[in-house]
C-alpha cells in the first residue's frame, strides 16, 4: 500500500484530549504558595493555557476567601501568584 501526498491536508493521527484539571490542583498550587516565604512565584500547571490558568487561580482564591494575602498576575504570558502585604 503506498502513501498517498495530499495537497491540502496532513496525514497525522489525533493526539488524546487533556486531562480534566480538578480543583484540587488549583488549591494545591494556592497552599503551597501559602506556606512558603516566597513573596512572589510563578505558576507551573504542564498543558494549562495560561489566560485560563489565571482565571481559574483567580476564581479559586475568590471562592476560598483569599483576596487579601493572594493575588493572580499575568506577565508575558506567564502567570505569577503574589503575596499581599497586610
């Protein structure tokens, strides 16, 4: 069987879908940032787009009632949480 060229299309096979992210990775991300001494850190979640990663940090610290020691910022594309003085 010989392998046919196509002019508009590209033989490739279908990668799988993401995994659904749960919330507990999002909260994860928040403690541990809690409970370091860092003032300031940026935020690695492998295949999160970073516009949705941001987010979701944001409505994660909103629901858990963290808006006055955490926020969310984005630089470049990349997404940085942020101790607040208090």
């Amino acid at each position: 069987m010989s392998k046919k060229e196509f002019k508009w299309i590209v033989r490739e096979e279908l990668p799988s879908p993401l995994m659904f992210r749960r919330r507990k990775e999002y909260d994860e991300c928040i403690e541990e940032f809690l409970n370091s001494d860092l003032e300031s850190a940026r935020v690695n979640i492998p295949g999160a787009k970073p516009r949705s990663l941001a987010r979701l940090l944001v409505r994660r610290i909103e629901q858990k009632g963290l808006k006055d020691k955490v926020t969310v910022s984005v630089r470049k594309e990349r997404i940085y949480l942020v101790r607040l003085k208090s």
